[in-house]
C-alpha cells in the first residue's frame, strides 16, 4: 500500500483492537495491528492500518457490531 492509500482507527485500547481486528476480519475488510504511528499519538498502543476506500464500511461495521473506537485518521 502506498502512502494516501490507506489509514488507522484508533481505539480506546489493546483488546478493542484485537476484537475490531476480528469483526473486520469476518466482514472481509483487510486490516493489519500496527502500533500507533508516533505523529498521531505519543502513547503507547494499536490501531488497526485499513484501505482508505474501507473507512467508512469499516466504522459502521465496527459500530453495528458495539466494538468502540475513537477516530479514523488518514496516512
């Protein structure tokens, strides 16, 4: 993936990314754990790299399925 093409969600936490990482899993979006990019945020934590045209597909996937997260940021 190129730089543009793709972005993180955030989540409040280590295990709402494991369990965000599933529930995108089983909805056939492509997801990869990575650790927080550091000019995002200095804490320590995942986010989880989606395809930029997943974003929104994503995020209602992860709602409708009560998995919380804080924000998509685009890279």
């Amino acid at each position: 993936m190129a730089m543009g093409e793709y972005g993180v969600i955030l989540t409040f936490s280590t295990g709402h990314s494991v369990r965000a990482e599933k529930v995108l899993g089983a909805a056939g979006i492509r997801t990869k754990m990575i650790p927080v990019p550091r000019h995002i945020s200095s804490d320590c934590g995942t986010a989880i790299r989606i395809n930029d045209e997943d974003r929104e597909t994503a995020m209602e996937t992860l709602d409708k399925n009560g998995v919380p997260f804080d924000r998509y940021v685009p890279l």
